[in-house]
C-alpha cells in the first residue's frame, strides 16, 4: 500500500514534524551524512536507553549514581539554605533524590525537560515524597533559552546536570551550554555536573557494542522513527550498528552502515547510499579531568570539588561561576 507522506505525518504535531523532517533532510543530504542523537528519544529509544543504563557493559549510569551515593553530603555542603535545584533533561529523578536527601537546605527543585508527560509524572511523584519542597517543572529544551519560574527569584541556585549528556554535545555547544547555564543560573550559582572519563578502550568499545544488542537496536530505532513520522522506507536489515572509539578525538562514534548500495526514500526525498556508506548518529565525548577543567573555565565557572570512583571511569564535578 502506497502512503501519501501526509498520511505518514498525519499523527505527529506540526512543528515537531516540520523541525525532525527539515534536520533529517538536511542530515541524509550532508557528506557524511549525519543525523542527531536527540531524535533517538521517542516512546521506545526512551525505554531501550533505560535497558543501555542497566546493561552490564554500559558502567557511566551505574558509576554516576555510586558517586553520587557516596559523596551526597559533601556536595550538600556546597549547597546555600534555601536553594533551588535546577536539573537540565531531568527524566527520570532518580539522582536528584540523592542530592535532595543529604540537602536539606533545598527548598525548591526545578526539572527541566522537553519531554511534558515523563516531566510532570516524576515532579508530581517527587512532590508527594517531599511535600515540604517547592516543586516546579518547567516544559522547555534546556539547550535554547527559557526563562526560570518566578518562585525561584530570591533563592540561591544549584544547577544539576548528571548523565554525561555533555558528552553528546560538540566541544564548542558544550562551552556554548556551560556559558548560557552561567548567565541564566547567575552570579554565586553552583553547577554540579557529571561527565565521562577518558579510559582504556576496550571498556569503552564495550559499553556501545553490547553483547545483548540493545545498543544496536537504539540506534536502529531512528530508522524506524524515521519510517513511522516521515513515511521512510528504511529497511532495517539493510543497516548495522556501529560504533569506535576516535582516539585523535577522544569520543565513541555511532554510525549506521549501509550493507549495499541501496535508495531510501523519506518525506518524498530519494537518498542513495554506497555499500559501507554510514550515518552519522550520534558523537560521545569523554574527558579527562584537564579537559573538562579547560571547557569550564573557558566558559565562566570555576571548578571547586570533584568526585569520582576507584576505576576512574566518570566524575562528577562542582563548579562555581567565575566571579567577573
Ligand atoms: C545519553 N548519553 C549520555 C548516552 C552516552 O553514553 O553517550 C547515550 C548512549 N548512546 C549509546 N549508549 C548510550
């Protein structure tokens, strides 16, 4: 059966169609072709990033939330009275729990996120367990600006930015994030944020090729993605997984390969692939504790403390704005 391209679209809100038609439009036509690793997150890339999070290869998730298990008092201790918590791409609360246990002096938590459903869910959950804080989500794409609730207005900020999701951004968006979350957090704010370390690479080629493929699937569900909301025709057997480490570049690299010179058409578009032709999908940069130091302070916070595990294989780190 023959399905017009509005029929395919016909479910998805306007604006987020015209945006996710006109990115992978533009990202099927560059050289190399290329897509962004935020349009992995619909209903199932949600649910299958849960599943990476407890894979036993993938250890950043499982690392984060022991440092932060183990070093929650210390960090509240950076923590002024009365404080508001600001966490970026909040999801799931899960880590701000931690920080909000050991610091009392938190009097308001603001989660921000893109995503409305999975936001006010988990604020309405963590409002009945901690009734005494002030809890107000706010909708919004946290890399653009928006504006802060006016609740917060005379409390000091904390911002919390766990997850490592820094290092999806490119090194020049991630100083760009850094520089804006210092003007909107403001002057004597404290940003506590998590990143990934740079480590031998057969840890890291293994956490982004798990033995179960639930890596693979991830990354092979924005064909699908790309097949349901812009009526493609991805045939899913037609593509792999792939994913290194870019040594030079200190990152994993996620692609999908074509398997044969192959046409796709999305959105009334023709694409042509060459046999081992990849999309670019999605870029993972680790750090090491210098590199990060650098990007911070080129960006106007100065770090104050940092936490990480035994192995050395993530940190979490607390980071104040420069004083101008
Ligand atoms: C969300 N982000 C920090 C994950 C990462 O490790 O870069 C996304 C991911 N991609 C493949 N596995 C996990």
């Amino acid at each position: 059966m023959v399905v017009s391209v509005q029929t395919a679209l016909r479910h998805v809100p306007e604006v987020v169609r015209s945006e996710f038609a006109r990115d992978v439009i533009a990202g099927l036509s560059a050289r190399p072709k290329q897509l962004s690793p935020k349009y992995f997150y619909d209903e199932l890339g949600a649910q299958l990033f849960e599943e990476i999070t407890r894979l036993p290869e993938y250890y950043p998730t499982r690392t984060e939330l022991t440092i932060l298990e183990h070093h929650a008092g210390e960090m509240a201790k950076l923590v002024p009275a009365d404080a508001a918590l600001i966490e970026f791409g909040s999801g799931s609360t899960r880590k701000a729990r931690l920080l909000l246990n050991a610091a009392s002096a938190i009097g308001a938590y603001v989660p921000v996120d893109i995503s409305s459903e999975m936001l006010l869910q988990e604020a309405a959950e963590l409002q009945r367990d901690y009734p005494r804080l002030t809890v107000l989500p706010v909708e919004a794409d946290f890399t653009k600006p928006f504006q802060l609730p006016r609740g917060i207005a005379s409390r000091p900020r904390v911002g919390f930015f766990p997850g490592s999701t820094i290092g999806n951004f490119e090194p020049h968006m991630a100083a760009a994030f850094l520089s804006h979350a210092a003007e909107r957090l403001g002057a004597g704010a404290t940003l506590i944020i998590g990143f990934d370390l740079v480590k031998d690479v057969k840890v890291l080629h293994a956490a982004y090729n798990d033995a179960a493929g639930v890596t693979a699937r991830f990354n092979l569900n924005l064909l699908t993605r790309i097949n349901r909301e812009l009526g493609g025709n991805f045939n899913l057997d037609m593509f792999c997984h792939q994913a290194f480490y870019n040594t030079e570049r200190r990152r994993i690299e996620m692609h999908l390969a074509s398997r044969d010179r192959q046409r796709v058409r999305v959105a009334g578009r023709t694409f042509e692939f060459r046999g081992g032709e990849t999309i670019h999908t999605e870029n993972s940069y680790k750090y090491t504790p210098e590199s990060f130091d650098a990007i911070a302070r080129g960006s106007g916070w100065t770090p104050v403390a940092s936490w990480t595990d035994p192995n050395g294989y993530f940190a979490v780190q607390a980071l104040t704005v420069t004083a101008s």
